[in-house]
C-alpha cells in the first residue's frame, strides 16, 4: 500500500513515518508538484482532515502517472491543534494562524508568534485552571481514477467523503508557564501531558509519539490498515 501525507511539514513527516513504521509506503507531498493548497475553513479538526484527504485524492486521481502502481494508494491528511479550557477551547483548529489573527496576516503564524500570544492570553491564569488538551483527527481517503469530462464532480466529491476513514486521537495536560526543551514543534515547548514534569518537547521522541494525540490517533489507523490488509490481501 502507498500513503501520501498530505503534508510538506518535515517534522510531521517524520512523527509520522516513526509511528506507523514499514506497515505501507509513505510519500511526502512535496513528491507531487502541483498539488493543491487546500484551505482548512471547516469548524472541526475532522472537516478540515477529511477536506485535504478528499481534495487531494481527487487531484491524484487525475494525474495517471500516480495510478500506475498496482499498489492500492491513499492519501492521509490530519488536522490538530491545542484546546485550552481557559481560553474556552482556543486556540483551536486555529492553532496554526493563532497570532495571525491579531495582524489580519495570511497564512500561518510562527510558532514563536502563537507561543506568546498563548503565554499573553494565559497571563495570571494559575497553574490548576492551565488544562489543556491536544487534539488530532486523521483522515484516510483511497485514490481512485477519474476520467476527465465523464465524472460529476459532485458525485465524485460524495463518494470519495463516503469512502474516508476518520481516527482521532487525544492528549490531555496543561500548559506551562515558560517555553521548555528544544524538541518538537508548535506548542510542544509549552505542553506538559498528563502524568510528566517534562513538556513535549524535552520528552524523547519515542516516548511522545506513545503520549501524543497524533500517536494515538495513528495507533488507531495502524489497526485499522491491519485489519484491512487481512481481509483484502
């Protein structure tokens, strides 16, 4: 089976390629030139998950160089984010362009900008009401052919959403007071899970991938693709 990730994140990638193993083939999407900058708008992490799988199945499916692999291929998109309960769950599925709010900016914000507007945001708040939690949503969608000038784009839009596999997957702790470790990425510095003194990003690598919301959110596609790969060799 070959897995595009529908992600030019190097960091990403890489979480994902030491979770999932050398279960299926994975592929970057900076593999596939061209391929579209899908706009996460939707309102949950699963919407914006299941609109890049969906989007990009669709793209590889018209390019007959992707098809040609007799392997069955999938694309894996995700969306994730912090949910902190002091900040009635922001920032959200807008985690990414947190900071960017305040500037009308485009695009994404650094993690350095998000970082401070959280630790700004959180000022005087004390440490038992920092809870926090991440968040991930996994969406999985098969490729298949569309012929161009004969396919509805809207009924191969339906059947592509109708045939998208969800995995969600979540990791509860708080948010600390100062940024900690030179490790992961995004609010890692900032994220104490559950159980540890360490943040995620002093935590080894091994041992966030078994805690991280993206970790189990894999662990749940990985018996998924198990037991599909049983019942279709």
């Amino acid at each position: 089976m070959i897995i595009v990730l529908a992600t030019r994140n190097a960091h990403k990638v890489g979480e994902i390629r030491a979770i999932l193993g050398n279960g299926a083939r994975l592929l970057a999407l900076n593999e596939f030139p061209g391929a579209p900058e899908v706009i996460e708008d939707a309102g949950t992490f699963a919407g914006n998950a299941a609109k890049k799988a969906i989007e990009l199945a669709k793209f590889l499916g018209r390019r007959p160089e992707a098809m040609k692999d007799s392997n069955p291929i999938r694309v894996l998109a995700d969306d994730s984010g912090l949910e902190v309960d002091a900040l009635d769950g922001a920032p959200g599925v807008h985690s990414a362009r947190f900071a960017a709010f305040d500037s009308g900016a485009q695009g994404n914000s650094s993690d350095a900008e998000n970082k401070t507007k959280l630790l700004r945001l959180l000022e005087g708040v004390p440490e038992p009401r920092r809870t926090a939690r991440f968040r991930c949503v996994i969406a999985l969608t098969p490729v298949t052919t569309v012929e161009r000038g004969n396919a509805s784009p809207v009924c191969s839009s339906d059947e592509a959403e109708m045939q998208t596999e969800l995995f969600e997957g979540v990791c509860e702790g708080r948010v600390a007071f100062e940024p900690n470790g030179q490790g992961g990425f995004g609010y890692d510095p900032l994220f104490i899970p559950a159980g540890y003194a360490q943040s995620f990003a002093e935590l080894a690598p091994e041992i966030k991938n078994q805690l991280s919301h993206r970790g189990k959110a894999l662990e749940k596609l990985a018996v998924f693709l198990r037991s599909n790969s049983i019942r279709n060799p």
